[in-house]
C-alpha cells in the first residue's frame, strides 16, 4: 500500500524540482514508512511512499516497462496480478519484478487505457507514457483507495491524498462552498467535489488522460441492473463461492493479516471464510464501550469463540478527545462521521499484530442491511396517514419527546423517522441520512454565507445519483445512490484515512467488483424480504455463523457521541463553538448554534449531528487554513 504524487507542467520546457516532490511525499510518510521514490522526467515528476506488502525485496517504484519509456505509481493491490502475468509474459513482456505494480505497465502496453478493465482490486495509479507524451490516472471501480488532482493553466498535480496536493505552494486553499453545504447536509463531501475550489476528487470507476494540454475524464465501470434468473438455492451457491474466492485472493501477503470483527454479520461472514480457507486462527480486533447500548464486544466474542480465534479487544473511553486534531490532519477536509475515533482505534490495535486486515465494509450497501432500507418501505404506508396528522400533528407530538441516551430504541428510531418523512418527496431515499435541512441551514449560516451560496443545492447532487437507475426498482435505486455516494465518500474514506493513518492495509472481499456486479443483478426480494435485511447472504451462511448473530438487529459502529458532547467533551465543544469564534468565522449565525448547544444541553433535542459537524470544520480550519500543512505524520 502506497501513496502517490505527481507534477505534469503544461510548459515542456519548465522542469519539475524533486524537491517539490519530495515535500509532496513527506506529508504522506504514514501511508508509506518502507521506501519512497522519484522519477523526473523534465516537465513530469512522479513520487510514491510504500508500504511493503507484496515482493519486500524488488518492489521499489516508480516501476518502468522493458525500455523505461512507459512508468507507473501505483496505490492499492491487484488480486487477480499472478493471472494477468502469465498472460503477458506469453505474449512476450520481460518482467523485472515479482509486484502487482509492474504486471499494469505491461497490461497499459498490450490495451492502453482499457487496461483498466482487466484489474480485479482496489487502485489509484498514474502512468507516464514518454512514446505518446501522456498522463493517465485511474482509480478503482468502487473508490476505495483514493486520488485527488488540481488542474489550472500551468499545471496538473494530483496525490493521494489532499495534504500532499496543498504542499504544493502554487495550489490556492479557498473554500468550496458547495463542498461546505453538502458536508453540513450529509456529513461528508461527495465526489468530484473537495473542500477546496479547484481540487478534485477523481470518481471511482473512471480514468483521466491528458495529453496536448487536453484533459479528459471518462468512466470505464459502473453498476448494471441486470435482472439475474435462477433459482434462489442456485444464486446462493453461486454467492458463496463468489464470496469465498472474494476472501481467497485477498489472503495474498508476504505479511501478517487479520480481520476487523464487529460481531455482525459481514465482518463475520469474512472471518469465517478466512478461517475456512487458511484452516488457522485468525487474528481478530474488535472495540468496545462502556455504555452497554453501543457495546458489541459480546457478539464479536461469539464469533471468535467458534471460530478459534486470536482475539484482541480494546475498550473506548471519552478521553479519545486528544486524537480529534491529529485525525483531522489525516482526514484531509471535514468529515463528520464518529466512527473515524473508533475505526482508528481498531487499526491502531490490528497494527500492533498485522500489516493487513480484511473487513467486512460494503455488505450493507450490496445486500440491503441498513436501516433505511426497511425505513423506505414503512414509508409507503406512512404516507396513508391523512396529511394534515403527518405534517403536522405527528411531528409535533413526536418532538415533545425526549431524546433517548441510549444508541437506538424506539423513541430514537421514531424521532428519526418523523424527521425524515417531512422532507420533500424528490429526496425519496436520501431523507434518513441527511442532518440539515434547507431550512435549518438558512437559520444556521450567516447573512454574509448565504449571499455567497447563491443557488447552491447540495440535495440536487444526490438525487442525480437517485434518478440515474430509473430503471431498475426502487431498492436497487436506492442502494446504487448509497454505495455511489455514502459508500464511496464516508465509508471507504474514513477506513481508507484511518486505517493508513496506522501503516496499516485495509482490504473489502464484499468490494470485489464480480461480487457488486451479481449483488447489482439479484432480485430486491432476495436482499429485503419483508424486514429482514439480508436476506440472501444470511441463508448463505446460515450454517456457518452462530444463531445470534445472523439474528442480530443493524447496530453500525458509532460511538456515544450525544453523551460525550453532554459531558466529556462539553468544553471543547463550547470553546470551538463560542460565540465569539462563531462571530469572528464569519460562516454561521452564532445565535443560532447557541441554541443549539443549549438545547441539546439540556436534553430537550439530539443536535448532536449537527454540533460535531460544526465543531469538526473548525477543528479543520485551524489545521489547513490558518496554519500550514504539516509534513510527516509518521508514528
């Protein structure tokens, strides 16, 4: 696992400085602590940081072909590599190397761009072709490893990771105010857009070229409904085999691996097919809390029991406050989910044991596990209910009631519900994971910000991804929309950041690409049936995995934040959101995110979305705005 920079000055005659290079890389020593390396060519610079995985020995790059005229970065691991050199060994190419890396330069000579298309894994890569004076990036169907670019008149630069792109002096740090308003709507920012005006993330699934001064971006993979015929004990089968040779290649290393185990079923599904297929233990890793609502410790502890386990726990304790300003500088922009403390936890333990460990993130997204799913389809009888009780009434009863301590519960599910379901119709599926509405935002930003917004519309993103599988039925809509944007863009990100943060290689079987794309063709009855989620994969397993957790209810891996922000990190919050910070930022009502504080304070409301939103984008801001980016984040 790797991470990778690059300059392409549209001046020819204007040479890349390696020193410009090896600052870029040394804001990214965590995710490579191996090797680092450069190649110039006059106005093209490539740079990697690595992090030995495969072939210890020759895998140094950047890697070049037979005559060194084609060369490569390359982030990520290629599981189906040992098939594809065969094949070009075949066809006459001479390798240097036993790595991944060197199996794409050879691949980019027989097919060009499409070489694409033949690569099973997780990927960001950029090759420098000197026969045809061209860059081309590519990043993986699903967007699990991640790549960033800046393009002006003068130049392309791209990385990684956001910090390594902002090393570079000439890149201006504005504020996009679309990114802004979409991460206060969703607690994320989706793709293509980032935090900053005129850096870009490349989506997943598409590839960019530039050549002439010319760029172009095209997509090369995305999600086919495609309707799959067959019996259901047939399309079980064919899952399970899928599944397991999902997990099979992944289990390639020349280092120790492990697995994350929450105790639910897709982590637990990996486990046991990592047990199946080695016969050994594996090394397990697991996080608990003290507050029994949000504690899975027991589940997981299940798992490891029957599968023989070498099992490792860490218990989370408020004091995780100390790690917000150094897990901001890993994030790169504002990223509002909870579970970064506890995912980095968890990489931080795996670590001291592996260098990778497989998860089980992507099963939901695939086989319909979230709650929402089944929320939709209560919301189709919810909307019988005279209008006027379900506009008006039920919501005013509903917000009478207190929030609940606890993780879930019905009263938190309902207040949940209620919310959402007065949200327009357009929003359809995006109702029950969006925090801010227009009309909050309009009492929440500041005179000044909402002149500035002008038309934004951080909704309209996400309903394009809704209404671009018309299509195909509504649950199938509704999970392309989650794994193009929430997926993607929250989830990959924040084990993608948080795992590397630690050295540590992360790997999804749910994310082989052979898997989507048979999940993509099951019928929805076989994935929600009635209000089981899952449906499909917990019968394939269900002679493998312990009762309890095939019938376990969707917890998701969060933290108790609502509590936190009433107690341990109560000064903290009312520091970063004081008045007069609020007043001297200039971007929101100060008034307003009072009455939040208060109302949340005194129990009367959960703001707790919206708080940790605000108090994570000032937390950035005093890491990327009004101080320079720091170089070296290694351990």
């Amino acid at each position: 696992m790797c991470g990778i920079v690059g300059i392409v000055y549209r001046d020819r005659d204007k040479p890349v400085n390696q020193d410009d290079l090896r600052r870029m890389c040394g804001t990214m020593i965590h995710r490579g602590p191996d090797d680092e390396g450069f190649f110039v060519d006059r106005h093209v610079g490539l740079a990697m940081r690595r992090l030995n995985i495969i072939d210890l020995v020759t895998g140094h790059q950047p890697i070049a072909n037979e005559d060194g005229r084609v060369w490569i970065v390359f982030n990520g691991e290629i599981y189906n590599f040992p098939e594809l050199r065969t094949e070009m060994e075949k066809k006459g190419h001479r390798f240097a190397t036993n790595t991944d890396t060197e199996t794409i330069v050879h691949l980019y000579e027989e097919y060009g761009v499409d070489c694409v298309k033949r690569l099973n894994g997780m990927f960001a890569f950029a090759i420098w072709d000197q026969r045809n004076q061209r860059l081309f990036l590519a990043r993986d169907r699903l967007g699990v490893k991640p790549l960033y670019y800046f393009l002006d008149d003068h130049c392309l630069v791209f990385g990684s990771e956001l910090k390594a792109i902002l090393a570079d002096k000439n890149v201006p740090r504005q504020i996009d105010l679309e990114a802004l308003d979409s991460y206060l709507t969703a607690e994320y920012i989706p793709a293509p857009l980032s935090i900053f005006q005129g850096i870009k993330k490349l989506p997943p699934g598409h590839t960019l070229l530039l050549r002439d001064g010319k760029v172009s971006i095209d997509r090369y993979w995305d999600l086919q409904f495609n309707g799959l015929q067959g019996r259901e004990e047939d399309l079980c089968a064919t899952l399970g085999e899928l599944l397991k040779d999902a997990v099979r290649i992944r289990l390639v290393s020349d280092v120790p691996l492990g697995a994350f185990l929450s105790g639910g079923v897709d982590s637990s599904a990996i486990v046991c097919l990592m047990s199946e297929i080695t016969g050994r233990p594996v090394k397990t890793f697991s996080i608990g809390f003290d507050d029994p609502s949000y504690n899975e410790l027991e589940y997981a502890r299940v798992v490891a029991r029957q599968f023989n386990t070498e099992h490792h726990e860490l218990m989370v304790q408020p004091d995780v406050v100390h790690l917000v300003q150094d897990l901001v500088k890993y994030l790169d922009e504002p990223l509002a989910d909870v579970s970064v403390f506890p995912t980095y936890l968890v990489s931080q333990l795996a670590r001291q044991h592996v260098t990778v460990a497989l998860s089980g993130d992507g099963g939901d997204e695939l086989f319909a596990g979230y709650e929402w799913y089944i929320a939709n389809k209560i919301a189709s009888y919810y909307e019988r209910v005279p209008a006027f009780l379900r506009d008006r009434w039920i919501p005013r009863v509903v917000d009478c009631i207190p929030p609940s301590t606890r993780k879930k519960g019905m009263i938190n599910k309902l207040k949940r519900f209620v919310e959402g379901s007065v949200l327009p119709d357009s929003l359809q599926h995006f109702r029950w994971s969006m925090f801010a509405t227009e009309e909050s935002k309009r009492s929440l930003y500041s005179e000044e910000l909402q002149r500035s917004m002008g038309q934004i519309n951080a909704y309209e993103r996400f309903i394009d991804h809704f209404q671009s599988t018309a299509r195909a039925d509504a649950l199938w809509q509704q999970q392309v929309a989650d794994i193009k944007t929430y997926l993607a863009d929250d989830i990959l990100v924040k084990v993608d950041r948080m795992s590397m943060a630690n050295s540590l290689e992360a790997r999804t079987p749910f994310l082989d690409y052979r898997l989507v794309e048979f999940a993509a063709g099951l019928p929805s009855h076989l994935k929600l049936r009635g209000l089981q989620t899952k449906y499909l994969l917990k019968r394939c397993m269900a002679s493998k995995l312990p009762r309890t957790v095939l019938s376990r209810k969707k917890e998701g891996f969060s933290i108790p934040m609502k509590n936190w922000l009433k107690q341990e990190l109560r000064p903290l919050m009312q520091d970063l959101l004081s008045p007069a910070r609020m007043k001297r930022g200039g971007f929101f009502n100060a008034s307003y995110v009072q009455r939040l504080m208060t109302d949340h304070l005194k129990g009367v409301a959960n703001h707790s979305h919206q708080l940790w939103s605000l108090m994570m984008f000032e937390i950035w801001q005093d890491s990327y705005l009004h101080q320079p980016v720091i170089s070296g984040y290694a351990k």
